[in-house]
C-alpha cells in the first residue's frame, strides 16, 4: 500500500499527533471535505424544484448515495443514509414492530456495540424474547447460536468484528447457518469496513449497518437492506407516506445533503489505492485491491505493537495476538494489572499520542470479560495510514 499517498490525502495527519482512536472516527479525507464545503457554498438549496440549482443539488446527492452502494456492493435503491449506525438500526428495529410480537424471538450477542442491541431490547415491551449469544474463549461459536434458535427466532443480530477484541466473524458462514433455520441476519459491520472490503451480496445479509464517518468519510451512517425486505418494513416518516418509498420513508428529516456529496470523495480514493496496488477493472475491483493491500499493510504495522504488548509484564492483551488479516483487524485492546485503565492514555498524551479507555458502548462484554471496575479497557486502533515508525513511538512510550 502506498501510505505515503494515504497520508497525503488526510490534512490532519501533516502534524505531530499520532491518531489511534481509528474505531472510534477516523481522519478525514481532505477531497471529501472539499465536496461538502462545495455543496454549501454551490447547491444549499432545497431539492425538488425545477430550477437549475435544485436539480443539480438532487444529482448530487444521489451520486452520494449511488457512491454508498459502491463501497458495500449493493444497488442504490437497497441504501438508507442517516446520521449514525446508532440511530440507523434504531430506525430500523421502530420499522420492523409491525413484523413481530409475543412469542418472537430476536437473538443479539454480548460481542456487539449497544447499537445493535438496545433497539432490539426495546422490542420485549412488545413481548418479542431477546436472547443473547454468549462469546465461546473470546469468540462467537455457531454451536451456542444453534442452541438458542427455535422456530420461532426472527432475527439475529451479530458484529462481523468486535470493537474491542478486533475479531473478525465469519458473516457468510454465519448468515447461512441462520437463513437455513429460517430467520434473517441484522450485521454490525462498523469495526469492519475500513478495514476490509464490505461485500453485503456475496455474504447474503439481510441488513448491514456502518459509520462513515469511520471509513474516512463525514459523519453518516449506512444502512443497507435487501430491497424486498425494506419495502416490508413500516414507514416511520410522514403519515403520507407508502410502503414502497424506499429510502424515504426510513429517513426521517431526510438525510444531510452536503454530507451524502462527500462520499464519492471516498470511492474514488479507495480506487487510486487499488491502480497503485496494481489493480484493474471497474471501482468494486479496484476497491478490492485497494483493501487487500491496506489488510497487509495493517497486519504488518500492528505486528510489532502485538508483540510488544504480550511481552509486557502484567499486560493481558484481549482478542487474538496473531496479527494475521483474516483473524483480525487492527484494533488492539489491554488492561494492565494493577493499573486502571484511564491513566495509561493520559500518560500516552505527553508523548502526543492519542488514544483512549473506557468500554467504547460494547460494555456489556466489558462487563462480561471483568473489565469494568478497573475503567474499561485500554485501545489503540490503527487505520491504515498509520506507520510502523509511529508504532515504534508508541512501543518506546508504553515502556
């Protein structure tokens, strides 16, 4: 991967900070900001009219939405854009009551951020039973999912990478099992895709959800749902709207249109990535190239910080230390013994490093892993335009 490019590409990285909250926002692109300050100052104006400036505003904006489809492999008509994945699966979960009632059942894991779990708690006031998929050495294990299914499970709700351990599931596999026993799949995939290549045809979900605004983009959600199943699903905006206005009827106050034209920025910088890493084709090509090489480059620079780490006395290092692509992502989580867990980040800030503790909203497996009391945990999570020298620094400052 061509990190110098990366770099060049993210202002914010031109100073002597060195960013490593990544799974909680990454830096963003300087061509996305361009887009947006160029809608407000060019086309802020209403959508819908005749008027020259209108159209052309409505064209941005469903080049935005086109430019999402992009980056998760469906079509336009199967995406909803919204201010975050909180309130997206919120959304979704308020669109999806009509659908269920007593006796149904939705399982959620103890692995996932409370996006993909509070939503779908709220349901019990509608006596849906919400079971929960308990974590196996630190992974989810299908054994335990099979045992929670009954004929009467609706839906299950499952992170493809945690955002505290970095593990990676196996969506496809996963999602297969669960359609075989007749139910749907609702994937929390924000840990995932700056990471990896984001492919919601080829691993069949039924829904998937992530930031954008953690895949170097504004600060929007994505929420993407098979076509059949988003015209199922109620309307939660105006009483007048029908069943069939998709995306609309899920997007109450209508989503940001200065934000949504900032996304092409990002497809188009994923694929310079992939011609630089030797790829060709169409953009979805070119993405895949651009996300193989941005794997190995990730697993290279997190190696070192691994290493470090588990050689440290009275470091538990959470999640797998083998820093090999398809195990894991590069977000690297720990607690020290005897040490809560806010000083470490403190002391990291002499050093300008900046990274952060707490339970990051995945606290019910903070909780279940008995990491609570002492503050959380401690994460370091890189993107890809972090360097080895970097991780050096942060070795040396940890020490």
């Amino acid at each position: 991967m061509d990190v110098d490019f990366a770099r060049s590409q993210f202002p914010a990285l031109a100073g002597d900070w060195i960013f490593l909250d990544n799974a909680g926002g990454s830096q963003v692109l300087r061509a996305v900001a361009d887009r947006v300050r160029d809608y407000l100052l060019s086309t802020s104006v209403q959508l819908g009219a005749t008027y020259d400036a209108s159209r052309r505003a409505a064209e941005r904006v469903q080049e935005g939405v086109r430019a999402a489809a992009t980056l998760v492999g469906s079509d336009p008509g199967e995406v909803v854009l919204g201010s975050s994945a909180t309130q997206l699966v919120s959304n979704l979960a308020r669109a999806m009551e009509d659908q269920l009632g007593p006796g149904d059942e939705i399982v959620v894991t103890i692995a996932d951020h409370e996006a993909n779990i509070t939503p779908w708690l709220r349901l019990e006031e509608r006596g849906v039973e919400v079971k929960v998929w308990r974590l196996r050495e630190e992974v989810l294990d299908l054994a335990d999912l099979d045992a929670l299914m009954t004929p009467r499970t609706r839906l299950v709700c499952f992170t493809q990478a945690t955002n505290i351990l970095g593990t990676i599931h196996p969506v496809e596999e996963i999602t297969r099992f669960v359609h075989e026993r007749g139910a749907r799949v609702c994937v929390d995939g924000v840990a995932y895709a700056p990471h990896r290549l984001v492919d919601v045809r080829a691993w069949d979900v039924d829904f998937y959800v992530l930031s954008l605004y953690k895949v170097f983009g504004p600060h929007l959600g994505l929420l993407y749902g098979k076509r059949e199943h988003l015209l199922e699903l109620a309307n939660i905006n105006h009483l007048f709207l029908s069943r069939d206005a998709v995306p609309y009827k899920l997007q109450p106050g209508n989503v940001s249109y200065e934000l949504a034209w900032g996304l092409p920025a990002i497809v188009e910088y994923l694929e310079e990535q992939g011609r630089r890493a030797g790829g060709e084709g169409d953009a979805r090509e070119l993405m895949a190239a651009a996300f193989d090489a941005i794997a190995r480059h990730e697993a290279e620079t997190v190696a070192p910080l691994l290493a470090h780490l588990a050689g440290m006395e009275g470091v538990r290092v959470l999640g797998r230390t083998d820093p090999a692509p398809g195990g894991r992502v590069a977000t690297v989580s720990f607690v020290v013994e005897g040490r809560s867990s806010s000083e470490i980040p403190r002391q990291l800030e002499a050093h300008r490093i900046g990274v952060r503790y707490g339970d990051f909203h995945a606290r019910r497996l903070v909780q279940d892993l008995g990491h609570a009391e002492r503050g959380g945990v401690v994460r370091i999570s890189l993107g890809h335009y972090n360097t080895a020298a970097e991780i050096a620094r942060v070795c040396e400052a940890l020490g």
